[in-house]
C-alpha cells in the first residue's frame, strides 16, 4: 500500500525542484527567494519522504519512458535501495540549504542576478537528485551532465572576478574529462550486452560478468577516472580547493557534502553494483588513493588561511576517508569476507553521511561569517564568538564533529572505519596486512591533523580579539541562515545518538549488492556498536551519557565547592599596557610548527623583506615583511607539464593557422597527397 | 554477575585513580628533587596546591567566552571517563562494553581540543603558542599510538582494554613477546609527549618560549586552574596505569572476590611506584629536546609501532 | 651511569634554615586571616623586577637551587600570576614598571600576598630621589611584608615568606617603614 | 620450549634492528658508533641464545668473537677515527631525520612483506626473524645512500654486516665456525682498509663529505 505513494512523492520532489528553478520568472526579487526556499524545501521533504520510503519499506519506484531519447534508448528512471540512500542525503540537504538561501540569496541582490542563480539552483538539485535514481545509461549521464553544467554556473556566479572565472573553467575541464571517461565506461559496459536493450543498469549488471578481465579492468579505471575526478580524489581533486571556495557558500556547502558523494555513488553503482567487485587490486588501488587523498587533503587543509579553502581541502581529506573504507570493501570482497566488506563499505558510507551533516554545517556557518564580516581570510577574523554567538555554535559543533570527538557523529563514524580495517590486518596475507597497517596509521594522522584544522580554523576565527574592523563589526546573520546551519549542526550529535538505525538502514541498502551478504549482518547488541568479527564494541550513546553526566558533574560539584568570586581582568601579558589583535597567533602561526615538520611536502615560498630605516647599519629596522606561499605539488608535477604542453600545441597550431588562402589549399592538397600514397603503399 | 556491584566497582576504581593521580605526582617530584639533592616538598605537596587552588578566586581574561570556563570541566570530564575504561583493579567490568582503545585516544583528544581552544581564547600570544604546539605534537603523536594499540588488538584479537588484560593474564609469557614490548616502548614515548614529560615538554619550566602545556594555562587560574592541573595529573595516571595493566597485567582480579581485589590494589600500586620512579630517574637523565626534534622522536615512536605490528606478523 | 654515580657520592646538600634572625623581616600590615588561612602548605610565587640591580634577584635564585630548596616548604615559582598566591617584588618601581607591577598585582588571584625584597623595594635605597624611580614599592601596590638587605639573604628572603603565610611567627610592626615620596624629593630639587 | 625459542628470536632480531633505528634517529657520530655499539652486543647475546636453545657449541665461540670484534675493538677503532679527522656531526643528511626514520618503517614493512614466503620455507623456529633481519638490510643500505659522510657509510657497511650475520644466525642456526671467522676477517680487513681510504680521502680533501669526491672528475 505505501508502494502507491512513491510516485506523488517523486513529482513532489521535481515540482519542488522545479518551483524553485521558477524563480527565473518571478517579478520581484523576494518572490525568487521565496520560491527558491519553499522549492527546496518542499522538494526535498519530498525527496527524502521517497528515499525513506524505498528505504524501509519494500517499496521501489519505476518511472520508463522510452520515448523521450528513444535513440540513445530511452529515459528510465528506478530507485532502489542503494540510490534511495544517496537520494536521502540530496534532499536532506537540501532541506537547510533552502531554508539558508531565502537570507544568504539577499546579499547577492542588485550585484549580480538572482533570478539566474535561482534557476540554476533549482536544476542543479533536481539533476543531483535525478542521478541517483536513474537506471540506465543515457539517464545517468544526461544527468551527471546536467549536474555538472548547473553547479559550473553557480560557481562563475560572481563572474567578475578572475578567481571565480578561473575556478570556474578548472572545474569545466575536470568535470568533462571525467564526463568522458564515464561515457567511455558506459559505452564498453554496454559492449557485453548484444541485444541493445538501451543499457539498462538491470541488462549491464547481468552481461558484465560475461565480459573480459581486461575489458573490466578497463571500465573500473575510467569509472575510478570519471567519479573520482568528481569526488575530489587525488590528484583530481584541483577544481574542488578553488570551486568550492568561489561559488556562493550555501552552493559550497551542496557540492562539498552532496555532490562530491554523488562521485562516491558512481564508484560503487559501477564497480559493485554493475561489476560485481574485481580482483584485490582495485581495492588496493582505492585505498592508496583514498590515503593519499586524506593525507593531502588535511595537509593542505592545515595551512589553508582561506576558511573555505580550508573547508574544501578537508572535503578532499573526508572524501579520502570514505574511499579508504569503500577501498576496503572491495578488498574484502574479493578476498571472500563479505563480513568484512560490509563493515567496511558500511563505515564508509555512515562517515559520508555524517560528512554531510557537518560539512554542510560548517560550510553554512562559513558563509555567515563571509556575510558578517565580507571576508574569507582567517588571519582577518577573530573574536566572532560574542558577535555571532549562533554561528560560532553552529561552526564549534562541524569542528568538533570533523575532528572525530566524541560524543558526535564523526568519531563514531571513524571508529567503524578503523574497525573495519582490523580484519584486514589480522589476515594472513602479508601484503594486504601491510597495506592495512598503513591505512590505520594514514587514518590515525589524518585523524590527529584535523582536529588540529580545526583548532585552528575554529580557534582564530571565532575566539579571542577580532584582527580587522570588518570581524569586530560583526552581527548575527538572520534567521533563516541560522535555522539552516542549526539543522544541520543538530544533526552531528543526532546522528551520533542514532548510530544504529542509520547503520541499520546502510546495512539494508548494501545487502545482496555484489557479493555482499544478502541479510544484513548486525552491527550492534542494542545501542552498543559490535562488529562482525568481534573484535571490539562500543556505544556511542552511552559514550555520549557518562561524558555529559561527568562534565555536567564536575560543573555542580564545583559550584558546591567552590564558591569564590569570577572577575574579570586583562589578559596577562607580561605586564604590557595594552593588547592588541597583532599579538595574537594568527591562523599562519597556528600552522607553522607543523607546516615546518611537513616542510619536504609543502616546499613553501619564503619571502622575507627588511626596510632598514638607516643604510650603515642593519640593525635598524623600520619594517618586516615575511610572505611565504606553498605552491601545492599536484599543481606543480601533474598540472602544469600538461597545462603548458596544451599552451605549447596551441602556440604550434597557431603558425599554421596563417589566414591565407593559399596555404589552407596547401593544407589540404598535401594531406590529399600523403593519403594517396599511403593508399598505393599499402 | 558484573552489573550493579561492577559499576560501583567500576566507578570506585575511577575515583580512585582521580585521587591517587596527586600522590603520584608528588612521588614523582619527590624523586626527582632527591636526584636533585634536594630535600623537596612532602609527596602530599599537590594536594595542599589542589585544595589552595579551589579556595582562590578566579580571574577570567575580558576577551575570553564561554569556552574559555568549559573548557576545564571538558578536559576534566573527559579525562575522568577515560580512567573509568582503563582497568585499575578488576577486569572486565561494564564500562569495558562502552568503549575501547581507538574511543580512548578520541576521548583523549577531545581534551586536548578544549584545552587547546581555552589557550586560544584569551587571545594571548603564550595561549597560541601552547595551543599550536600542543596540536603539532597530540596530531603527530596520533598514528603512533594506533600502531602501538593495533599491536595489543592483534595478540588479543580484540581492541577491548578488558579483553587486552585478559588475554595476557591468560597467556603470561605474552607479557615478553617482542609485540608487547615494542609496542610498550612505542606508547612510552607517545606518553611522554601527550602529558608533557620530558624530554617532550618540561613540567616545571617557567620561561614562556619554551613551554606547550604550561603556555595553554597561563591563563587560568583557581579553581579553573585545579581542574586543568588534576586533568594533566590524572591523565599521567591512566598512561601509567595503562601501561602497567595492559603490558604486565599479572595481579588484576579477574572477579569481584574480595581476597582477589586486595591482591589487584597491592599489585597496581606496586606497579604504578615503580613506573613513577622510572619515571622520575629517566626525566633525570634525559634532556629536553629543542622542539624541532620532537617530531623526530616520534617518528621513532611510529617506527616502534610499526615493528611491533610486524614482530607480531612475524610470528604468526 | 657516571650522573648517578655522582648524585649518590653528593647526597642531600640542604640545610636545615637558621634559627632566628628575624630583625630584616617587617610585618607591614596585618595579614589577611584567609590568605594565611589557605597559603599555608602551598604558595605559588611570582617575582616580579621593579627596576633591581639584580642583587637581590640573584639570591632570589639560591631559594630555588639545592641548599636553600623552597619547594621543601610548599614554596614555588610559577610562570604567570593568575597561578601565584604571593608577589616577590624587588627594587626601586621605575617609571616603566609602575604599569606593570600594577598589572600584575591585578592579575594575581585573590587572596594574595605581597613581599618586598630588599632595601630598594623597602624605600628605594640609594635611588632614592631619582627622577626615573617612581617610589617604593608600598606606594604602587599594597605590601605585607619587607625584608631589608642590600642583597638580603636568601636565608632571609625565606623566612619572610614564612612569615607572610604565617608559618614563622612575628609580631606585627608598630611602625610602617618610612613613606618616601621620591618623586616629591626630585620636583623640590 | 620452541614457543619461547621464537619469541626470543623475533626479540632480539627486534632489538638489532631497534639499534639501527636508534642510530637513524641520532645526529652525532659517537651516537653512531654507540649504536653500532649496542646493535653488535645484542647480536652476539641473541647469537648465545640460539646456541643455547639449538644446542649448538661453536655458536657460542661466534658470539664471544662478535662481542670482542664488533661490540669493543671496531667501535674503538671507530671512535678513533672520529677523534682523529674531527668528525662529531652527520651535519647536513640527504633526507630529513623524521623522513628517514618513516622511510625505515615503511623499508621494515616491504621487507616483511617480501620476506614472508621466505619465512615460510624455513622450519627452524628462528625463522619469524628472518623479516626483520632483511628489513635491517635495507635499513643499513638505506644508511649509506642517504648519509653524506664516508665515515657514516662506514658504519652503515658495518650495520649490512651485522645484518647478514644475523641472517645467518636466525636461517640457519649460524653458518660453520670456520666460514663466520672468514666473514669476520673479511670485515675486519674491509674496515682496515676503508679506513686508510678515510684518511686518503680526508688527506685529500680536507672533508669526509662524499660529496667531494665528484672532485675527482675535474
């Protein structure tokens, strides 16, 4: 019976989507905020009420319309449970990004057009939507691309400055290399069924067994090429630190915890789901790349002065984690421990569930605080958190959740992802058991250098003096924008609290995928997390209960205690008169000692300049200046041969391309030449 | 058999290792001020500091907030539900179900978090400094004790403290394998660093550049300052306890018998004065280390860890 | 190995403090009954240089060292002065400490006690009168108790400190030391 | 009884190799040669201890020798020659000392995983030493690539030696009384005569950085 509601619950959403896209049309500008928001809003209730339903009912939702498309065989639409739980972290997203926009949208108003972003807003969340439940080739594609197109126009939306416009044609070339690797991916996928069936994900999952290893192979590499550049993964991820940051913060905040997943969920639509899982190298080669991507990620994260950067960069880092997990997954299944692989694709997919839930939060709170104080850079900000008590909350919680503390969401999520690596180390393969003794210890460092990101980024920004008039004028943002990141930040210890339904729900939607087991095995004994191979138990919840009753504890005791009067005075500072925001540590201080234990990986710029006040001696300064920039590596070994190979072929292109007729007639006359002859040759 | 006597016992032993941490401080300071030649204050001394510290008023810098005063009750708290998982006396008990070794290490650094935030929130260069160094060293000092303790989970085949104990009480020559061992050496150092032992951190410096814990509490005072104070003493403590019953764990009571807890309290005190005064001797000899050099110190305490895991690969 | 060797031909090289010799030690005001009262066994010191010679600071740092050992009193230094209970000033205040010593008698935690060392600190001893002194130290913060001495000695310094929290006893003095007003001195000139 | 027996072999292989990470982390040349030291004296106690639990007599005379020639006479010689070209820093390492000391790990770990079928093959309840045994290898190869002076290379030649004695301890029980002897002249010999090229080398250039010796091309 609830199998009858899917389909109103499915036009819900796109008339949602839609309603919101139709603020391209309305005539006053607080018309397209409201649509914006009441679309998002109603779209992704719809959204999530659909995924839940197909979650944890045995409903399914099965839309064909083959004649639209017909050539590329026709537009199919099916939500089962895998896309359902993809579709359940869309829409509730979307739900307090709607909500934000209504305010966030305001500041935009009179400088660039609203009407556009709103409209492209719209496509971009009902294109995310559409591609986790589309269910044949041309479908998800059409999609993806959709996808891509809308969240490009949101980034170069404040397209007068150079830095969007740049970050705007990275992220258009990323995501169309990508995109071709994927439609290469598809296209030999679709080699193995013979009767053209219109690629269908049913007829592909059942013809790619029959296909050749190397064919297979193949397919996982562009599939890896094409959702990995999508995710965020090293070394594709150099969009990612320069689009997130340029595109307007309730956007950022979509792409970083929604759409870079929607990469993760390519990967395992295709490797696992299509494929069927492979050989142990493809979970190997995941787990390099996820440990790389972590590791990079959170280290560039660390010296990050740009908040957003910053938030980007730990995106990358978190994308990195999950990937670790997913890695393990596949390297469990192809050893025939699909306990295991449960586990550890679980633990991935409950950290990219949390990762939105915080992500989304601090992105949110970091487009507040640009809003407030119309800066980005860290080493500008402080003492916003008597200014804008909600935000500062609202960014304490994502940073305390990102970190891995308890008793939020991201520890629990990190713990599982180490449990899961336990069986792996504990096996007798030597190789494998390396492999995944490295992986703790990546997890482990990445681990501790966030929570030292986020001391920072937390830290500078919020506590102490402001260091610019801009961070001292501060105010709180309005209401909207605040129940948005509310929501979100709420959910960090919500979801701790409900670890287990969550879980249960992710085990659900894993079960009979590939070989994974097709009952679900259980993960816990009543509130208490129990992995399958017994190795460790632990219970967020009553983790969460003693840490607060002991806290809460102490505070009573020593009020009964201690009695004695709180003043208030200056900081003490060796006695000097008076304090100013210079002699605080700024965000690049913060960073320095590691940023010189990491000194062979950052290979930082150094720049100090000495204004001597009197030319006979140099002790005399009048001034200092130390700039110091790390040019990241990827940018530097990766990009920029190719970039300038590129440069260099167009340069040689452009000799031949004279303008005169003549030499076009040669042009072709000589080609004509060198074909005839190798026609008579051969 | 464990539930509600286990939680009383469990509860009991957590306080008191809070209250044992100052006593064993003040054998340490003992020591250490008799390898000085010195006379030295009575071992009770911290606790004369304690209960001056909660009489004293309390001064709160004017540009601090309220994470400035949580952040004490938070390294506080969280400090005390670590000593509730490690087993001082008796194990398994309750609490082992709640938690393990990884949730340890997280709930360690959710104190170090706090205490890091509270340094940067005065807005003074010292509480900066502390907390950048602080988090240099407790992110750094991070996949060393995951090596150390994936070590002790692969001997025992559970990451459970309880189960960690157990086994070894099980199998008593395990105590020697090179895994224990390496891994024991590994965790010596990574505590080393994490309290602010030298030659890490020296805990009775008074020049500013020199300092990282001491820097983050600068500002504190009262009985603000005794809660950070008691924090940093209980959470040598647990290191020592854990060190104790988790590599040696011969003489834990493995049952609520009377006769069995004695023997475990007789034991545990025993360990834990001897861990002090090796302690105390080695801060003696050693120097401190010029901060550039810590992170060397613990890439060997990495290494350590490393070859530990493989010591126990190899003999399987 | 040789380290230890030496610690145990060395042994324990403190002495056991003087008896007596309290006539350097004045009691300025009467000391307040719950700082004593919570001093007792454990006092964090702050020394603070109002503009010393350093005469007195370097017997300042015999009471750390092995022979004078004031942590076997409870005593010890502490690094900032939210953590002190007590304030070891020296010397003549100069016009740029007068902010600081100020600063940080406001930044000690009551209840505090403050302990003047040294002639300089008592009335400015042979600054007395300069334009760059801006008097003693009983004018810039409230003192309990002075220690006379061009240096005192540590001996002494000890014992007044004793004194402060009550664990050497003295009568309160009938007469408070000799108010100079330098500044004063240095305008009649 | 055999239990024991492999735990002490995979201890004190452990405790060898401990040595050489001891020796990567330290800057000084005397730490150095006190490491080299440490890593000799505690072969030659493993060497005793499988003399012990194998049964084997000459073992024991392979140990005595190790403790004479490798754990007193080379490090005195070694000290020496530090004292004499007035040599105390590896000042400048190719390779930071924390990037070493991870490279270290992550060679301990390759050797381990490479060395595993190996371990397999031999039955003596040694052999789950013979990975670390293989690691040290690569550690004191390590050694002489990444350090810059001749005289830590020297050590680091010194360490592969150890570290195929230990081989040969842990794989088969020490190899016959009369080969060790070779193999310990062979060492001796090998250091006597890089030592004269030490002093050639420090004559010559007034330096022991190896970098010197892309002179000798002009």
């Amino acid at each position: 019976m609830t199998a009858a509601f899917a389909l109103p619950l499915f036009w819900l959403m796109v008339a949602g989507y839609a309603i919101a896209s139709a603020g391209l049309v309305m005539p006053t500008r607080r018309l397209v905020r409201m649509a914006v928001a009441i679309g998002s809003v109603a779209g992704g209730a719809g959204g999530l009420a659909l995924a839940c339903l197909v979650l944890w009912t045995d409903a399914s939702l099965t839309i064909e319309a083959p004649a639209v498309l017909a050539a590329a065989g026709g537009w199919l639409v099916h939500l089962d449970r895998l896309g359902a739980l993809f579709l359940a972290l869309v829409s509730g997203v979307a739900i307090p990004v709607g909500l934000y926009a209504i305010a966030y949208m305001r500041s935009y108003e009179g400088r660039y057009s609203t009407r556009w972003m709103a409209f492209t807003f719209g496509a971009f969340l009902l294109s995310m939507s559409l591609v986790t439940v589309a269910a044949n080739a041309v479908t998800f594609l059409l999609c993806w691309e959709l996808m891509a197109v809308s969240s490009f126009f949101l980034v170069v939306t404040e397209h007068d400055r150079q830095a969007s416009v740049d970050a705007g044609l990275w992220y258009l070339a990323m995501t169309h290399a990508g995109l071709l690797a994927l439609m290469a991916a598809f296209f030999l996928l679709g080699s193995g069924s013979a009767d053209g069936s219109g690629a269908t994900f049913a007829a592909l999952r059942s013809s790619a067994g029959l296909l050749p290893s190397e064919t297979r192979a193949a397919i996982f590499l562009l599939a890896l090429l094409g959702c990995g550049s999508k995710a965020g993964m090293v070394p594709f991820h150099v969009w990612l630190p320069r689009a997130h940051p340029a595109a307007p913060s309730h956007v950022s905040a979509l792409m970083s915890a929604v759409m870079v997943k929607l990469g993760i969920y390519g990967l395992l639509r295709i490797g696992l789901d299509l494929l069927g899982g492979g050989p142990a190298w493809w979970g190997t080669l995941l787990i390099i790349l996820g440990a790389a991507s972590a590791l990079t990620g959170v280290l560039y994260a660390l010296v990050a002065d740009d908040l957003k950067e910053l938030l980007a960069y730990s995106t990358v880092e978190n994308v990195g984690l999950v990937l670790l997990g997913v890695g393990a997954g596949f390297l469990f299944l192809s050893l025939g421990q699909p306990e295991a692989a449960m586990l550890a694709l679980s633990a991935a997919l409950l950290h990219l569930i949390n990762h939105a839930a915080f992500k989304g939060a601090l992105f949110l709170s970091a487009g507040s605080i640009v809003h407030a104080t119309g800066t980005r850079d860290i080493n500008l900000l402080g003492g916003l958190i008597t200014r804008m008590p909600w935000t500062a909350t609202t960014l304490l919680a994502g940073s305390m959740s990102i970190a891995a503390l308890p008793p939020l969401n991201g520890f629990v999520s990190e713990w599982l992802l180490f449990q899961s690596f336990l069986p792996g180390v504990a096996s007798s393969r030597a190789s494998i058991a390396g492999l995944l003794t490295l992986g703790v210890g990546a997890l482990a460092l990445t681990g501790g250098l966030a929570a030292a990101t986020f001391v920072k980024a937390f830290g500078v920004t919020c506590l102490a003096i402001p260091r610019s008039p801009g961070a001292a004028h501060a105010h709180e943002s309005p209401g909207p924008m605040l129940a948005g990141m509310a929501l979100l930040a709420a959910a960090c210890p919500l979801l701790a609290l409900a670890t287990i339904p969550t879980l249960t729900t992710i085990t659900g939607a894993l079960a009979g995928v590939a070989g994974l087991p097709s009952i679900a095995p259980a993960l816990h004994v009543g509130v208490t997390l129990r992995t399958p191979t017994g190795m460790a138990t632990m219970s967020p919840v009553a983790v969460a209960m003693v840490l607060v009753a002991v806290v809460a504890g102490t505070w009573i005791v020593l009020r009964l205690i201690a009695r004695r009067p709180v003043h208030v005075g200056d900081t003490w500072g060796c006695g000097r008169i008076g304090q100013s925001p210079r002699m605080e540590y700024t965000s690049t201080a913060f960073a320095e000692p590691l940023r010189r234990v990491f000194d062979q990986l950052y290979r930082p710029v150094d720049d100090t300049a000495v204004g001597v006040v009197r030319p006979e001696s140099p002790y005399y300064i009048e001034s200092m200046t130390y700039q110091t920039t790390i040019h990241p590596w990827f940018q530097r070994v990766l990009y920029e041969p190719v970039v300038q190979g590129v440069e260099r072929v167009a340069t040689w292109t452009r000799a031949l391309q004279s303008g005169s007729v003549n030499a076009y007639v040669g042009y072709i006359v000589f080609v004509l030449v060198i074909l005839l002859a190798w026609v008579i040759g051969f | 058999m464990f539930n509600t006597l286990g939680v009383v016992v469990e509860i009991a032993q957590a306080l008191l290792a809070l209250a044992v941490a100052p006593l064993l401080v003040g054998l340490i300071r003992w020591v250490k001020a008799r390898l000085q030649n010195r006379r030295g204050a009575p071992v009770w001394q911290p606790y004369a500091e304690l209960r001056k510290l909660f009489g004293k008023d309390t001064i709160v810098s004017s540009n601090a907030s309220w994470i400035f005063r949580a952040a004490p009750f938070v390294v506080f708290g969280s400090t005390v539900v670590v000593a509730l998982l490690v087993p001082v006396f008796v194990t398994p008990l309750p609490f082992n179900q709640v938690a393990d070794l990884f949730a340890l290490v997280y709930l360690l650094l959710l104190g170090t978090f706090a205490l890091a935030l509270g340094g940067l929130d005065p807005g003074s260069a010292f509480g900066g400094m502390g907390a950048s160094r602080e988090m240099t060293i407790a992110s750094l000092s991070e996949p060393a004790i995951a090596l150390a303790m994936l070590s002790l989970a692969l001997g025992a085949g559970s990451t459970n403290l309880g189960e960690i104990a157990a086994r070894t009480i099980a199998h008593p020559t395990d105590a020697l394998s090179p895994g224990h061992i390496l891994a024991f050496a590994a965790l010596f150092i990574v505590m080393l660093a994490e309290t602010g032992r030298l030659p890490v951190d020296n805990p009775a410096t008074h020049l500013e550049l020199t300092m990282i814990h001491e820097a983050m509490v600068l500002e504190y005072s009262g009985p603000a300052l005794a809660l950070v104070e008691w924090a940093s003493w209980l959470k040598l403590t647990v290191f020592l306890t854990l060190a104790a019953n988790l590599f040696v764990p011969w003489g834990l009571a493995t049952s609520l018998a009377a006769g069995a807890i004695a023997m475990a309290v007789a034991a545990t005190v025993a360990k834990l004065v001897v861990l002090a005064i090796g302690l105390a001797v080695f801060e003696t000899r050693v120097a401190k280390l010029r901060l550039f050099r810590v992170p060397e110190l613990l890439a060997v305490s990495f290494v350590l860890g490393l070859l530990a895991v493989t010591s126990s690969f190899s003999l399987r | 190995m040789k380290l230890f060797q030496k610690i145990r031909r060395v042994g324990i090289v403190t002495e056991p403090l003087p008896e007596g010799g309290l006539d350097a030690i004045t009691i300025v005001r009467p000391i307040d009954a719950r700082a004593r009262r919570l001093l007792g066994r454990s006092v964090g010191i702050r020394q603070v240089d109002a503009g010393s010679c350093n005469g007195c600071e370097l017997e300042i740092s015999g009471l750390a060292g092995p022979t004078y050992d004031l942590e076997r009193f409870g005593l010890h230094f502490v690094a900032s002065p939210r953590h002190a209970d007590l304030l070891l000033v020296t010397g003549p205040v100069t016009r740029n400490m007068e902010v600081p010593l100020r600063k940080t008698y406001e930044a000690t935690p009551d209840p505090k006690l403050v302990v003047a060392v040294g002639d300089c600190a008592r009335d400015c001893g042979v600054f007395a009168g300069s334009y760059a002194v801006v008097g003693n130290v009983a004018s810039v913060v409230p003192v309990d108790v002075v220690v006379s001495g061009c240096p005192p000695s540590p001996a002494d310094i000890l014992r007044a400190i004793l004194v402060a929290i009550g664990r050497l006893d003295l009568p309160v003095a009938s007469a408070p030391p000799a108010g100079v007003s330098p500044a004063g001195q240095a305008d009649a000139l | 009884m055999d239990k024991l027996f492999s735990e002490v072999a995979v201890l004190g292989a452990s405790g060898v190799l401990l040595c050489a990470i001891l020796l990567v982390w330290r800057h000084h040349i005397d730490g150095y040669i006190t490491a080299f030291k440490w890593q000799s004296n505690v072969l030659a106690a493993l060497t005793a201890a499988v003399a012990y639990f194998g049964d084997d007599r000459d073992l024991y005379w392979v140990a005595a020798l190790m403790v004479a020639v490798k754990g007193v006479a080379i490090p005195r010689l070694l000290t020496r020659l530090a004292a004499r070209v007035g040599q105390h820093r590896e000042s400048s390492p190719l390779v930071s000392t924390a990037a070493s000391l991870v490279i270290c790990g992550l060679l301990i770990l390759l050797a381990y995983t490479a060395a595993r079928p190996l371990q397999a093959m031999a039955a003596a309840p040694t052999h789950g030493g013979i990975p670390l045994a293989i690691g040290l290898m690569f550690v004191s190869l390590f050694v002489i690539v990444s350090s810059k002076k001749a005289i830590s290379q020297v050590i680091g030649f010194l360490m592969l030696e150890n570290a195929i004695a230990l081989l040969a301890v842990l794989a088969t029980y020490g190899v016959p009384l009369v080969v060790e002897l070779g193999v310990f002249l062979d060492a001796l010999m090998g250091f006597l005569v890089m030592q004269i090229v030490l002093y050639d080398i420090h004559d010559t250039f007034n330096t022991l950085d190896v970098d010197a010796l892309s002179r000798l091309k002009h």
